[in-house]
C-alpha cells in the first residue's frame, strides 16, 4: 500500500467528445493527423458537429487528469492519488466529479461559472487528433491553489505531475510547486505535452523543466524541442540526453521519450537505455487517445513505490496497451499487471 495523496496532479480538465471522423472532416477544420492543438474561432462549430454525431462518446479527460486516473487505477489504492484543476458549474462538470469520485482520484476542482472545457477527439484509422476548447479550464488561478485544504494536497505528496498544456493557464501555479518539491525534496515532473507548447511557450516551459526530476514526451514533441533551442539533431537518442542534462536547480534529471510502436527511450547518469514496448496487432487497436497519458500514469504507479525505471516503464507500456484497445481513457475494473 503506498500513503494516502502520495501523487498529485494539476492540470486542464476536459470532457472529450470522441468521434470516429474522415479525411475530409480533418480538412475541412485544418486539423493535422495525431496533433494536439488549441481550438480557435474556425474551430468552434465543430464540437456542435461532433455532439451531433451517432457514434460520438463523451468521456472524461484531459492529459493530466487521465494520468492521474491511470495511475490510482494501476495502484488499486484508495486515496493514493490527488488532482486540481477548473471546472463549470454546469452539467459537463457533474460529469467530471463523478468521474472521478468513480475512479477514486481525491479531485479538488476550481469551479468558475463558464462552461466546462471540451476536447475534440478526432479519430481516424485509430490515430487521434485532439482540439481543446479550453474554456473553464483555462480559469485556474493560484488564489484557489493556496487554499489551505487545497494546498494540504501539496503538502501531502511525494509526487506531482504536470502535463506541458498547464503552462498555457497557470504558469504561477506550477512554479509555486515546483519551488515547494525543490525545497522539500520531492519528485516533480512534467511531459513537453504538444510540439505548440515547446514552440509558442518556450520561456515559461524552460523556467518549469529546470525544477523537473522526469520530463515525459514523445518523438514529435522532442524533437520541436530540439528545433526551438537549435540542437541540431532529430536524433531521439541525442536529445533525451540533452533533455536530461538542462540546466536543473538541484539533482539528476531523467528524460522519457515515447516512439509510438518504437522502443521507449530513456535518458539516465548520461546514458541512453531503450526499452521495446508491447505491439498490438492493427485489428485490436480502438484508438490511440490518450496512450500518452496511459504510458506516464503507468509509469508513476510504480514510480511512486520506488521501484526501478525498468519495471516503471514495464507498466507505463502495460497502460498504454490496455488504453489503446478501449475508448478514449477507459479501461477495465482492475490490471492484470504483475
């Protein structure tokens, strides 16, 4: 059993709206395969499209939190894990509590009186494209961060994870637990979340990453690090050991890189180690939603009960592959991961 609130997060809750779409609907909104982006105002008429559809879902999400529900799910330890972030008070955001009061995330939320965010999950040929509609996500504030029962949750965790898309909120709010892990000698960490975030947020970013014990990415994501900060190289290998040894405020850093089907690369001590992950025949494949999330919220199960990176990452590609043949963030009443 690990202690009570041992892992916290923080991050933008999202209600997904999940729909098998086609090529054409990807070029009618100027949507990218496999990107994440922020919706503008060409964007807006989509969600109403979406919600229209026959196959639609609606699934409570966002980076973040679905990591965190990930991870509380691997532990099957009530209690273990934390999450704050902003919600509506409308319908979308009774959804999300009881989303995750099901999933047994203590989640503090922010609740402001704009709707609840969304996110467009755009799914063709098993590959996601997501455009959030940040909305009362985008609300979060540090006022309700220091809150004496929210930040009893701070105090609480060994852990805290951050997903890169929270830097477009509340830059504040990461910097002030990320001084309290650096002084308090905790694990923080962060993933680099989306190749915008690296690109457009790069300042903000930088000043995060030099508190960060783990940084999380994949291949797309490293490399505009890369491009942004003219290394030179779209060598995966190369840059995760330039991602772990940034300029950092005390301590080792260690950089995670995800290949989709391609091994996990891991940078450690000046060193890269690669671990192959599990393949999953085409035909079992639902959709690759939040497999980004999965893989991390796997990897912190084990991380928070001290285990090695080779078992951390044996169930980070475990969650993955059990995230990828359901439906957006879900998955069975209980793993079998042992």
């Amino acid at each position: 059993m690990v202690s009570e609130g041992i892992l916290l997060g923080m991050g933008n809750p999202l209600l997904d709206i999940s729909s098998v779409v086609d090529e054409e609907f990807l070029k009618k909104y100027e949507i990218l395969p496999g990107n994440a982006i922020i919706a503008d105002e060409k964007h807006l008429p989509m969600y109403d499209e979406l919600t229209a559809r026959q196959n639609v879902e609606f699934i409570a999400g966002g980076a973040t939190q679905n990591t965190i529900k990930v991870a509380q799910w691997m532990l099957q330890s009530p209690g273990a894990t934390s999450y704050m972030g902003c919600i509506g008070k409308d319908k979308y955001g009774e959804e999300m509590k009881k989303n995750a009061e099901t999933s047994g995330v203590n989640a503090h939320y922010y609740e402001v009186d704009v709707p609840t965010g969304t996110c467009a999950v755009c799914i063709v040929g098993g590959e996601r494209s997501l455009v959030a509609n940040l909305a009362a996500a985008n609300c979060y504030k540090p006022e309700h961060l220091t809150k004496p029962e929210n930040w009893a949750l701070v105090e609480k965790a060994k852990y805290i994870y951050i997903a890169g898309f929270f830097l477009t909120v509340s830059p504040e709010s990461i910097m002030l637990v990320a001084e309290h892990a650096a002084k308090n000698n905790k694990v923080f960490m962060m993933n680099l979340s989306a190749p915008f975030i690296c690109e457009f947020y790069t300042k903000v970013q930088d000043d995060a990453l030099k508190y960060c014990d783990y940084i999380f990415g994949n291949e797309t994501e490293a490399r505009k690090y890369a491009e942004v900060h003219g290394w030179q190289t779209d060598n995966v290998e190369e840059i995760a050991l330039k991602l772990a040894a940034l300029p950092k405020v005390s301590g080792k850093r260690i950089a995670v890189i995800t290949q989709g089907a391609d091994p996990v690369v891991v940078a450690k001590d000046g060193k890269v180690t690669t671990y192959p992950v599990i393949l999953l025949p085409k035909e079992k494949m639902v959709d690759t939603n939040s497999a980004g999330d999965a893989f991390v919220g796997g990897f912190l199960s084990q991380l928070v009960q001290e285990k090695s990176i080779e078992e951390c990452v044996r169930a980070a590609c475990y969650a993955a592959n059990v995230i990828i043949q359901h439906s957006g963030c879900t998955y069975p009443e209980k793993p079998d991961f042992n």
